[in-house]
C-alpha cells in the first residue's frame, strides 16, 4: 500500500478530528487527500508532530485528535511516545506511516527495519500499538481508537515509492 493509497481508505471515515501531519510528504498528501480547517500541516519541525498533538488532545480533551506521522519523524523524537503514554489521552490517535525512507527528502532509508514503531510504541506505554498492513484494517482505527485509556497508535507498512501529490496549495494562516 502506497501513502496516498492508504490516505484514500482513512479519510473517508474521518469526520471533525484534530489532525496534525507531519512535515514534509505526508503534510502535501494530506493535504491533497483532505483539506479543511481542523488540518495543521507542519513545516519544518521534524519529529514534533507527536508532541503537538499530544498539547492538543490534553488542551481539547472533547475533540478528537489524530496526528499522522512517518517513520523519519517518530525517529527523529522517540521521546514523545514515552510523554503520549504518560498523559494517556484517550482521545488521540497515533497513526505512523512506515515506508522505510525519508521520504520528502531523497528517499535515505531509516532504520525502521530494525526498530519496529508498534513496538517502540508498546515499550513506550501506549495502550495498543500494531502494524497495519491492509486498506480494510487501516478503515477501521478511527472508529476502534475511542475504546478504552490511554492513546492507541498504529504503524501502518507502506512501499517505499511514491509519486508527489498534486501541486495544489494547502491553507496557510495569514500573518498580521
């Protein structure tokens, strides 16, 4: 499964989340895939989209929140697992596209390979980490990921390769 595949099967069950991307590809393709005004696309805070979401889900403990993450980012702030799990917000959800590459910036591999994210994740303290592998599993998380305490988070396999998203321009915030 591709990230725009996997994209295409999780957005149609979103509704009014919070949803924090992480920066870089997955900040463009969500963007391409679902543009709206809960969406924060990060610009340049590798490794932070965890960490946002987390001050969300704590700030807005009636609203749901999911951060989409990659591989590169939960790498780069393994830390933030250990604070999510800690806090235990049961209204966010975690969800970590692992395509085994930095993929917004030439495709180097990670070590993701080697360090399996559900299991970090696990280590952590999150209430349930797994690895998606499948379009049908990945549907289900959103409505499964409001049962129980604690913050659920997924590590979602995807193919290396990928094609860039259209060139359409995301919502920036004016500045005054």
């Amino acid at each position: 499964m591709t990230l725009g595949e996997a994209l295409g099967e999780l957005v149609p069950h979103l509704r009014d989340e919070l949803c924090v991307h992480s920066n870089g590809y997955i900040s463009r393709a969500g963007c391409a895939a679902r543009d709206r005004p809960e969406c924060f696309y990060m610009i340049g805070s590798m490794g932070l989209a965890a960490s946002i979401g987390l001050g969300l889900a704590l700030a807005q403990p009636s609203r749901r929140v999911l951060v989409l993450d990659g591989d590169g980012n939960v790498l780069m702030n393994p830390g933030a697992l250990a604070s999510i799990a800690a806090a235990a917000p049961s209204n966010l959800l975690h969800v970590c596209f692992d395509n085994g590459v930095h993929a917004s910036t030439g495709g180097q591999p990670t070590v993701s390979d080697r360090v399996r994210l559900d299991e970090l994740a696990c280590a952590a303290g999150y209430r349930w980490a797994g690895r998606v592998e499948s379009r049908a599993a990945l549907s289900d998380l959103p409505a499964s990921s409001s049962r129980g305490r604690g913050p659920p988070s997924c590590s979602c396999a995807l193919r290396s390769g990928h094609r860039d998203p259209p060139a359409r321009a995301c919502r920036m915030p004016r500045r005054r």
